[in-house]
C-alpha cells in the first residue's frame, strides 16, 4: 500500500498508475461510509488554505465542503488579500502558511508559482488551477470514466477543441499512465505543449495505450467510449476570444459529431460550458452526458486527496472498520 501523507499534487506527471488508482478507490471508499450516515471526520482540527488568484466555482466549493465534511476547516485567500499583492516573496509566505496550516490549494496563473510554494512549504501543496496544469480536473474526469465504465486501461478518449490549455495537458499524461488511449483533435496553432505530448507518449509506450495528436474531429471522435472538449477561450485568452470563436467553429460537439462515438459514449466537459458554442444543449443535456457527475465527483476526489496528503495510511486505517463487507482501498496494478 502506497503512503501519500506529506505529497504534494503539482501535475500528474508526479503520480504513477497504482497512486491515482488509490485516490480513485479511496474517493469510493470515502462515498460509501458517507452513504451509510457513519461519521467520519479523519480531518478533525486540520486546516486548509485555498489561495485563489482566479475566480472559481467548482474548485472554491468542492474543496472548502471537502475540507468540512472530513471535519476540517477551509480558509479562503484572496491573492489580493495578502501580501503577496504587495510584494512578499512567495517563498516567505510558503514558510509562514506552513507554520499555520495542514495544507495549501493555489488556483493561479504560473505553473512555475506553485512550484516555487511548494519548494518552500513544509505541507502539501495541490495545484488547484495553472494555465498549465489542471490535476484534480483530470482525476476527477477519470475517476467519472472509471465510474460508468467499470475499467479505464483500453477504452479511447477523444478531446476535441483546443489542445493547448490545462485540462488537455492533464488529460494527456493520466490517460498515458493509466493506460487510456487518447486522440486529441485540434487546429493548427492549437497544439498541446511539445514537451508535454512527449512525455505523454512515453508514458504510453510503459503503459502500452495509444496518444494520437491529429485535425480531424471526425477521426478523433470515432470509434471513442468518451468525448471531452472544453471553452473555446480559456481564463486569460479573453482578447483572442473572436479569433477563437472563427478558429474552433468546427470542432463543436453536436449529435453529428458524437454519432461518430461508440452509442453508449460519455460527454465530458470541465465546465463552465458556454452552450451553443463548444458544446450543444442537445449534447449538454442528453442521455450520454456526464458533465454534473463530474462536477460532483470534483468533490469525492479532493476530500480523497485531501484525506491521503494529510493523513496517508492514516487514513486508510481509519476506514477500515467503517467499511463493513468492502475492501480496503488498495493500489491498483
């Protein structure tokens, strides 16, 4: 059995197979002991600070309820609220936090910002949101396909839209270590990092999946167990929002393009979806839809991640008597 307690979550690049496999397991173990009304406060008296420099719904609410409903507290930071807004090095305030707190979630611009936090910080720091990375989007998506599928080594994902932005980076190394084949279809100039789609490909040879980078939605599309896209415009981006609208037009996913999928096909989505533009509501709101499940499981995988950074094997064992007939969670092969 793995022991995450004292890791921090940066990207996935730092995660094998076996540890997402826990997370995603611990999350289910977690869901059934809150299902039969035990209670269950493993975090008792732990504190996390959820340092935000862009807005959020979904990762402000399902972090701050993780952290309460594991009987811990949540802070929230408003980037503007400390002094970092006024100069205090980033490095300073990691050491300063970490005197105070149990754990650190950065929602912020530069990758290379939270790397620096957590360089410094003597707690587990988990990247909320970079114009890079986004890790817990990306094991929650999994973990929704897991879900529905019974399985994840073999099944394809297709991301269709822009391929240059954090959800698809993150997609693109979980799927390679957890053995997903994925086809990311996007126009010229809106390629994932070079450096990333390396690393992912060489994380499919171990693994022995497939990442195919192609243009054709159709190509990508066909044949897929899940379709995923996201906003044409990204947090940032706003000022190239017209050029963005032209550009992705024809990678819209509408009931002609999902007919290309498998019939029983997931419709992923990170949301916020701006309806009628990357997605239709036909879509959005049809039967093959996933999109509310993921935004709950958001919730189910931060409180796993949360429980195992803060507690680790701690945490397993805790559970054990709680979870009657079930097995502990355990790593994956």
């Amino acid at each position: 059995m793995e022991d995450l307690k004292g890791r921090h979550l940066l990207s996935l690049q730092q995660y094998n197979k076996g540890e997402m496999m826990l997370i995603f397991e611990t999350a289910t173990a977690l869901q059934a002991i809150m299902a039969r009304g035990v209670p269950f406060k493993p975090l008792q008296g732990k504190t996390l600070g959820m340092l935000f420099n862009k807005n959020s719904t979904r990762t402000r609410v399902s972090f701050e309820v993780a952290i309460y409903q594991l009987g811990g507290h949540g802070l929230y930071l408003g980037g503007q609220e400390l002094q970092l807004a006024r100069g205090e090095s980033i490095a300073d305030t990691a050491h300063v936090l970490s005197r105070y707190l149990d754990a650190i979630m950065i929602r912020t611009y530069s990758q290379a910002e939270v790397e620096e936090l957590a360089a410094n910080a003597g707690i587990p720091v988990i990247n909320g949101l970079t114009d890079q990375f986004h890790p817990c989007q990306a094991l929650a998506d999994f973990y929704t396909i897991y879900q529905k599928k019974g399985k994840l080594e073999g099944l394809k994902l297709a991301f269709v839209g822009d391929g240059n932005n954090n959800v698809t980076h993150s997609l693109l190394l979980g799927a390679a270590k957890l053995g997903v084949n994925i086809h990311v279809a996007a126009p010229e100039g809106y390629e994932p990092e070079a450096e990333i789609l390396a690393l992912a490909r060489q994380e499919a040879e171990n693994s022995g999946c497939s990442v195919v980078l192609g243009t054709d939605p159709v190509e990508a599309v066909t044949g897929a167990d899940a379709v995923y896209t996201d906003v044409r415009t990204s947090m940032g981006k706003e000022g190239e929002a017209k050029e963005r609208r032209h550009t992705l037009a024809p990678y819209q996913v509408n009931s002609t393009l999902m007919a290309a999928a498998k019939p029983d096909a997931l419709f992923l989505h990170c949301l916020p979806a701006h309806r009628g533009e990357e997605v239709t509501d036909a879509v959005m709101d049809g039967p093959n839809s996933a999109v509310f499940d993921q935004a709950e499981n958001r919730l189910h995988i931060h409180k796993a991640v949360l429980g195992l950074l803060i507690r680790g094997k701690e945490l397993l064992e805790a559970m054990a008597p709680l979870l009657g007939d079930r097995k502990l969670p355990r790593v994956a092969g």
